[in-house]
C-alpha cells in the first residue's frame, strides 16, 4: 500500500454521543452500524496506532463462513451450532460487503471468491473427504479438485486434492480497513490515529484519556480484541495466540510466467496447523503469502529472535512447494495476535454501565469482528434482532488455568499439531 495520509490525532478534550476504542474490524463495524442507527449522533472512533497498522491490517485476507475452530482436531459437530454459526458468520460478511460498497471499495479490497481447504496428503485428503461429508450433510456447496485440478489453479505440484467452498470473501485487509475509516468520516464521526487510550474512566459518563486529549461518552464499545484485559475485562479468560506470515517481493513477469497458474488463488490448510498460502495481484505486484506457526504469548508481545526463528519456517515451505521460485526471497516476515477463549466463544456484552465489549474472534476476525461490531452497536442502542438473541446465547469465556499451565500447555499443543501436520506444514 501507498504511504497513508498524516494521522489525525486527539489532542483535545471532546465529548461525544458514543465513543469507539480500536479501528480494526470490529470497532469499524461498530461505528459504521451506529452511524445508521443513530444518524444525528456524534461518535467518535481512537486508534492507538494507525489504522491498518496491527493485525487488521495485517492478516491473510480471509473472511470465512463456514465453521473454523482453530481448536478442532476435525470437522464433526452439532449441524444445528454449525449451521447458526455460519449463519452468524455470513451476516458479518454480508455487512462487510456493504462497508466495501458504501464506501466505494475497489474488488481488490473485497471479492466474494472463495477460498479452497488443500490437503499435501492422503491424511489432509481423508481430512477434506470428512469436511466434504460434513458439509452435506450441512446442505451446503463445495467442489472437490484432484491434484491436476489443484496443479491447474497454483502451477505447482505439492497437493494431493483441495475442496474450494464458494463463500469466503477475501480481502486486501490494509486496503479495507484504511478505505472503511476514511469512508466513515464525516461532521458527524471523527476518527483519531495514535492517539492510545491510557485510562478509562467511569464518573456518570465514560472519559478516555489519551496522551494530547480526552473523550467524555455516556456509551463506549471496547474493540480492542484480546487488549480487553488492559482494560480489566475477562481477566485469566482470554488467550493471546501469535501466529505469523511472510510475503514474497514482487514477482518478475518471467517468474509468474515459469510458476502459472492463476494469478489470484487462497489456500487453507486440510490440517489446521499447517501452511496457509495465498497468492495476490494487485497493488504491489504479484506475490505469495505464506503464514504457519502459532505460539502462546501471555503477554502479548513476542520476544526477541522470534521472527528469525520463523522466517526459517516460513523459508522451508515456501521452497518446499514453489521450487520453480529458488532465489525469490521474503520481503517481508510479521507476527500478530489472535484472541481465543479457552471455550471458543466471543468475549461480548455489557461488561459494565454504559460500557460493551466486541471482542474475542478466535482465529476468525475479519469476519466474526465485523460481526461482532455490529452486533455491540445494536445491543448498545437496544436494537434487538433473532441474530443478536443467537449469538448473546453462548456461554461467557471460560476461565483460563493458572499462567504457566496455559503457556506451557498452549505452546507444547501446539508445537506437537505442527509436528503432526508433517507436510502439511
């Protein structure tokens, strides 16, 4: 993406009819739901860093709508909780879709195109058989592709078979979420970069305070994913999980020539701890995305070397499948945070006097924030719908083991899953 334009930062003390804390899917949703509910109403969105800067921005792209518990060891399940789930999850894309045409999104930033479950082994091809058989019972579409139909699509060799599902959208996330926020400004909404909130406050109104300024609310919507505990909501009850990716530089016209395929394709693993990989063209070029490796990181930050030790990884997988590519190098290597709960059930509701929470996607936040988002706006407004009834039914986050037995326990889990993928990883 080109550089975005200077932030505006909160450097005031300013009262608002609602205040929303984190631009990312969620909190954008939020504002954009509340602009329609209330359309004469002041609402003001703060961004701690810059919008499109963290996670949001920085994901794989995919918004699914089918179930994905990155818990699950397969693909059973209750059809009914399966297909609420996915009811639920298809709203968030659907309002999603209407973001991207209201604000007048290129198709790079959002395309219903689907996404395809790709299995390197005859272990991920029973696993995709399973899903398949699922889903028939689920009464929903899929296609199953052989090996040359998989060849056909990415112009390499590595998987024995993949079952596309067509209703995924996928996203340019960096584009979608800058071009929501600049559509969502106007006289009545403002939208603040860097500006941190570093308390939050109850006196008959709610006051976040950031660096330069303050908002006074009388209704705040915590979007803030697993930062809710900085907040002191769902304390020991959410999971902070890194997983990672690597982007290729941009591919010269005779190396998209000698890979083939076609020029946009997204894959996710048969296994669910192994290799995600999508190819992209648009603005920036021509590029493959790989992302593998999950850790836990109670403490939400990642330590020193880590990307190191996973740029290797992410270096393994790709010469593993696109051999014709030797020499393409990473251009670039990140981390960002997942928030799942120990249940996988979303953190939301009215968590205090005027305050709501939209947070906890576990592993789906592209879709579920957007839902999520939405669904808090309408709760906060006392906006009522069979949807918001459905999904305030789960049952609240359960609490977490003490610290060290959820980090050792997380990390080891998952350290043994990668092992288990073999080449699917």
């Amino acid at each position: 993406m080109p550089p975005a334009a200077p932030p505006e930062v909160l450097e005031a003390r300013i009262t608002a009819d609602w205040l929303v804390i984190g631009a990312g899917y969620a909190g954008l949703a939020a504002v954009q739901r509340l602009a329609e509910l209330h359309p004469g109403a002041r609402i003001v969105l703060l961004e701690a860093s810059r919008v499109g800067a963290g996670p949001a921005g920085r994901n794989s792209g995919f918004m699914i709508d089918l179930p994905h518990d990155l818990a699950s060891a397969g693909y059973s399940g209750a059809l009914e909780r399966d297909r609420a789930e996915t009811t639920a999850n298809r709203a968030g894309i659907d309002f999603a879709a209407q973001m991207a045409e209201r604000h007048a999104l290129p198709e790079e930033a959002f395309a219903r195109s689907g996404k395809t479950n790709a299995a390197a082994t005859d272990k991920g091809h029973r696993h995709n058989l399973d899903y398949a058989h699922h889903l028939d019972a689920l009464g929903e579409p899929y296609e199953m592709l052989d090996s040359a139909a998989m060849q056909e699509m990415t112009g390499i060799s590595y998987y024995r078979s993949g079952l596309f599902t067509p209703g995924a959208a996928m996203i340019q996330p960096a584009m979608f979420v800058r071009g929501v926020a600049v559509g969502l400004r106007s006289n009545r909404v403002q939208v603040f970069e860097d500006s941190p909130v570093t308390d939050l406050s109850h006196a008959g109104d709610w006051t976040a305070t950031t660096p330069k300024g303050a908002v006074t609310a009388p209704r705040v919507i915590l979007a803030v994913n697993g930062h809710a505990e900085s907040f002191g909501q769902f304390e020991n009850r959410l999971l902070h999980v890194f997983t990672y990716a690597s982007m290729t530089r941009a591919l010269s016209a005779e190396e998209t020539a000698r890979l083939g395929g076609r020029a946009e394709w997204a894959l996710t693993p048969a296994d669910p701890m192994g290799t995600t990989v999508r190819r992209i063209s648009g603005t920036g070029g021509d590029r493959i995305i790989i992302r593998n490796r999950f850790t836990c990181d109670l403490t939400m930050e990642v330590p020193n070397g880590r990307l190191r030790a996973v740029a290797q990884d992410h270096a393994r997988a790709f010469a593993a499948r696109f051999r014709m590519l030797a020499g393409v190098e990473m251009e670039h290597v990140w981390g960002g945070r997942l928030c799942l709960s120990l249940n996988n059930v979303p953190a939301l509701g009215e968590v205090a006097p005027g305050l709501f929470s939209a947070v906890c996607q576990n592993g789906l936040g592209t879709a579920k924030g957007t839902l999520h988002g939405m669904l808090m706006a309408e709760l906060a407004s006392g906006h009522g719908s069979d949807l918001l009834t459905q999904v305030m039914a789960q049952d609240a986050p359960r609490a977490l083991p003490p610290r060290w037995i959820t980090n050792v326990g997380a990390n080891a889990r998952m350290r043994w899953g990668e092992w288990r993928a073999g080449v699917e990883f």
